[in-house]
C-alpha cells in the first residue's frame, strides 16, 4: 500500500526503527498497533 510521507517523517521513523532493529514496514505496524491499543485504552476511560 503506498504511504506518502514527508522527507522529515521517514527519515524519523527510519532512524526509530533501525534502533529498534525493525524493518521501516514493521516500525509503521508497531506504531500503528500502539497508537490503537491507546485509543482503546483510553475511550475506554472517557465512556
């Protein structure tokens, strides 16, 4: 699927995932899945 990013994202979320040893695709994922389990979380809190 293709993403458009800003130049200044990726090379963020590059940098991030080489430290974490992840491929840029699985950086995306794991953010991705941790930004819904927050959201769950936390609709949860407000309801």
């Amino acid at each position: 699927m293709p993403l458009r990013l800003s130049a200044t994202l990726w090379n963020e979320i590059a940098q991030w995932a080489e430290e974490d040893f992840r491929s840029m695709n699985g950086q995306i994922e794991y953010l991705l899945t941790e930004c819904v389990k927050y959201r769950k979380k936390h609709r949860k809190k407000e309801e």
